[in-house]
C-alpha cells in the first residue's frame, strides 16, 4: 500500500469514528417558559396559613397553592413588610403546592423574618402578571438546632422563653468613669439603674427605633456600644477599654467538646471608623466543672484556675457582615489580670460566661459598634439558607 493509500485509509477511519460518536444534547442551565397569550390562574394564589408560628416544635410550615392553565416558568417571592426579608422560589410547572413552595421561615438575603405581615407576590417570565396574598407570622423561626445551633446574644422572646439578662460594666466598679458612654444601651455604666437590661430597642444611631428596618438583622431589637477612650488605667484595664457587658454564668452544655468542631458567629455592623474593636470573650470553668466560671466585675476576681480565650474583631467595614471564627483558633486572653491559669485546653463544652467588650484601637478616641445574633454553630459556621 502506499503512502496515498495509506493516507486515504486514515482519513476514511477517522470519519467513521466522528459520525459514531453521539453528541451530548442536553441543555445547560435552566429551562424557561413564558405564558401565552391563552394564560389564566385557574386557583388564585393562597397561602395554606392566615398565620404561622415557626418556634414550635414540631415547625409549622407554611406553603402556597395556585394553578395556572399552562406550563409555565414562577418566581413566589416572601418579602417582610416590617424586616425587609425575602425568600424565593423558582419553578417550571402548572402549579404551586406544598412539592414546590413550602417554607420554614428561612431567608435569603440579609435580614431575618420576624413578627409581621409578609406578602407572597407571585411573577412570571417575560410577563408583567403579578398576583398577591398576604399572611402574617406570629413567631419567627427559632434557629437552635440540637447538636448544630445554639443562639447566644439574642434579644428577642420566644413563647414561653425568658429574656437573656445582661450586666454592665467598666473596669473597677463604683469608680466614677473620666468618659461618657454617648448613645449606649446604658448611658452611664456605673448608675445603678442601668446595671442590668432585659433587652433593648435602638437603632444604628443609638435611637429609639421608629422604622424597624432601620435597625436590627433579627427580630427588632440589637445591641449597640458607643463611647469615648477616657485613658482608663485601672488595675490590668487598657487604656483603650470603653465598656462592655457579659452574659451571667450560664453554662453552653450542648456544645461539642472538640474545639475544632465549633464555631462563633455574630452580625456585626461597622460605620467605617477603624478605631472601634469588638471583643468577645469566653471564660471556660477548668476548676470544678460544674460549667459555672468563676469571674466578677473586677479583674482580680477571676480564679487563678480557669481560662478565658477571646475572639477580636477590628471593625473596619461600612454596613452589616456576618462574622465567624472557629473555636481552635481563639487564643488566650491578652488582658494579663484575668484568667490565663486553668489546663490551657480549649474546651468549648466548659464555656460558663461570655463577654463583649468595646475598645478604641487609639487612646482617647471614640469608637462605635452595633451587633446582633450571636451563635454558636458546630461543624461549619452559621448560614441561614442551610
């Protein structure tokens, strides 16, 4: 054979393998149908439940029924008159029911449901056909899953819960503070009367909040610390210390024990200024395990035997983040007169206080911090869509 041949028969056996191989005809992404001409509801939309209540165990669900008289492409949009939540679904079908549309209180953007009416719009490609319903939640969803969420600073009230109880406080007490507390939940740390809160309404100006959406990620109530560095030099306090406050001694006893398998999380909102801190920290019972740590207002309060570590957050963006950290790597505290002499093991299982403090990375300036929902998540860091 020659090489013409030879050529000939190699061009002839790669045009049988080409015209044997089978192309993959599947589309990629989506497919969309709009409505014709012909389209009509033939069951208007409705939501099954005039009011839902999402803290109850077994979760109530909500979903929604419409028919439409052709197949078509749907976006059911949940939006919170009062949050500014929203939750989507998106379906190609000739109607909605509990197979395609049912909801359990979650959200997908950055603010959570609570307490208010919610409108469920439903919408069409390439049409302008809107339909509504309107249906009110009477208690948001409750986030605590065992063995996977435990809430931590949550201001808001579940049925039958009671409200977590803060207390104050800035350095050595009844001592008179060189600063002010501008705009804060307490406007004075020392006074008596505002020792203790139950819970707080402000918004992100450290007002009374008028207009919900102006202020808190969840529910209508956040947290807000503001003030000016007054160059505080009490015993084992930094100067750049502001003021903070720290849940009582309550014990975490559903967390795991394995510290690489936890995590915190906080919504945090920064207003631009670099000089404001936010500490959080954990002060772990090593000395009797009865998963009460034993601190006080003071420094030198805390028993030698015990540890706090901490988790620190330069707040130097504009806006609301989410903010996590995994338990492993939180180091001990770097106030040298609180508790750094317990078994130098993190164990989150042993975590029987928590604290937030505010600080003022430069001496004698201001510093301003907002947060809300604080969690503990085991084995990934929080998300709301999961």
């Amino acid at each position: 054979m020659n090489r013409n041949h030879v050529h000939i028969a190699l061009l002839f056996c790669c045009i049988v393998l080409i015209s044997s191989c089978k192309r993959d005809l599947t589309p990629i992404g989506p497919a969309y149908k709009m409505p014709t001409s012909n389209f009509t509801l033939t069951a208007d939309l409705k939501a099954d439940l005039s009011t839902v209540n999402f803290s109850v165990d077994p979760i109530e669900k909500q979903f929604f029924t419409a028919s439409f008289s052709e197949e078509v492409s749907w976006t059911l949009t949940l939006t919170g008159l009062n949050s500014g939540a929203e939750k989507k679904f998106r379906g190609l079908s000739n109607k909605l029911d509990i197979s395609n549309t049912e909801w359990t209180g979650k959200h997908d953007v950055l603010y959570f449901f609570r307490t208010e009416d919610v409108v469920a719009s439903l919408s069409f490609v390439g049409s302008d056909l809107l339909f509504t319903d309107t249906f009110h939640v009477d208690y948001p969803r409750k986030w605590d899953v065992l063995g996977k969420v435990v809430t931590v600073l949550d201001f808001e009230t579940a049925p039958g819960a009671t409200k977590f109880l803060y207390s104050f406080f800035d350095g050595t007490p009844n001592r008179q503070p060189t600063y002010k507390i501008t705009d804060s939940v307490g406007s004075d740390m020392n006074s008596g009367a505002n020792n203790r809160i139950q819970s707080v309404i402000r918004d992100l100006d450290g007002g009374i909040i008028t207009s919900e959406r102006k202020g808190s990620i969840e529910g209508d109530k956040l947290y807000r610390m503001a003030g000016h560095d007054g160059a505080y030099s009490g015993d084992g306090a930094s100067s750049n210390f502001i003021g903070g406050a720290g849940m009582p001694k309550t014990p975490f006893y559903a967390l795991d024990s394995n510290p690489e398998n936890v995590y915190f999380n906080i919504y945090v909102y920064g207003t631009g200024d670099k000089n404001s801190k936010l500490v959080v920290n954990f002060a772990e019972d090593d000395d009797d395990a009865d998963l009460i740590a034993t601190s006080g207002l003071r420094a030198d309060n805390y028993v030698p035997l015990e540890d706090e570590y901490e988790f620190g957050i330069q707040v130097d963006w504009v806006g609301w983040k989410l903010v996590s950290g995994k338990y492993s790597g939180f180091p001990l505290t770097t106030d040298g007169a609180k508790a750094r002499n317990g078994n130098k093991k993190r164990e989150p299982h042993h975590i029987g206080k928590i604290g937030v403090v505010l600080l003022a990375t430069t001496t004698g300036q201001k510093a301003c911090v907002n947060f809300d929902f604080a969690t503990f998540t085991m084995g990934k860091p929080f998300n709301p869509q999961d």
